[in-house]
C-alpha cells in the first residue's frame, strides 16, 4: 500500500466567543528563540511541522494513516510518541509543543487540565472542527470530518 500524505486542519467553531474575539490575532514579530514561528506568507506561519493562516483562523498539519482496522486509543499521534502510536489512528508528523503553539496563537482557551491517566476533573477549552485531507488515486483530495474516521 502507497504511503499518502494527509492534512489535518483545525477550524475554529465560534460557539463561545463573538467573531470579533478572533479579529485581532496576533502573532509576535520577534519570538525569540524559544518559539519557532516563522512568517512564510501574509498571515501564514510555519511553527516546526505545522502551517498557521491567521486570516481562515485553520492550521495544518502533516501525517499519514497509522491505523486502517481495529481499536483505537487515540486518534492521532505524534511520530516522536512512538510508545502510543501502535494504537493511534493517524500519525503526525509534528512535535506537540509545535501544534500546542499554533493552538495557543490562534487564541484557542483551555482550563482543568488533566494531572493523570484516570483524573477525574473534566478538561474544559475551546471547540474545534479537526478535518483529515488526503489524495485519492484519481488526484482528487478527498476531505473528510476527523470523526467519521473513527
């Protein structure tokens, strides 16, 4: 089976917020050195392996399917997490403090993060649309919802 190249785009479901939350992104001119973000377009960002367009409020991320049948742990994983990609349904090609960056500069709120496996507290944050793109044999991209995956 060809190896494909699939993408991974977050989309911000306005349910909490009013658009106007959103209009002022920003994105420093000067990181420094401990925040890899680079401008390669107007209003995109290269952050290690993942793409931000701060004007579709998307990031994109590369990977490929880890999983085609049987159960899944989590959906998707990065390739540095090999001890939990056996059970992963698509492998990233990405490090997470990267996407948690991207996330982070996209205006993206989280709270009650989880301490432990088995932590009883309910981790709350923003809602995303997390879509999976990849190629067909045709050369046509087909794009699904990530749940319909699962």
């Amino acid at each position: 089976m060809r190896k494909r190249t699939i993408y991974i785009c977050a989309i911000m479901i306005l349910i909490f917020y009013p658009l106007t939350t959103f209009s002022d992104l920003r994105i420093p001119a000067n990181p420094g050195k401990d925040v890899p973000v680079k401008q390669i377009g107007p209003d995109i960002y290269k952050i290690g392996g993942v793409t931000l367009n701060k004007t579709r409020k998307e990031i994109y991320i590369s990977g490929s399917i880890n999983m085609q049948s049987g159960l899944i742990e989590y959906f998707a994983c990065s390739q540095a997490e090999e001890g939990k990609l056996h059970e992963s349904l698509l492998k990233l090609e990405v490090k997470p403090f990267d996407l948690q960056v991207a996330l982070l500069l996209l205006g993206l709120k989280h709270e009650n993060n989880l301490k432990f496996q088995g932590d009883s507290a309910v981790p709350q944050g923003d809602f995303l649309e997390i879509w999976v793109e990849w190629e067909l044999s045709n050369n046509s991209p087909k794009r699904v919802k990530a749940e319909e995956l699962i």
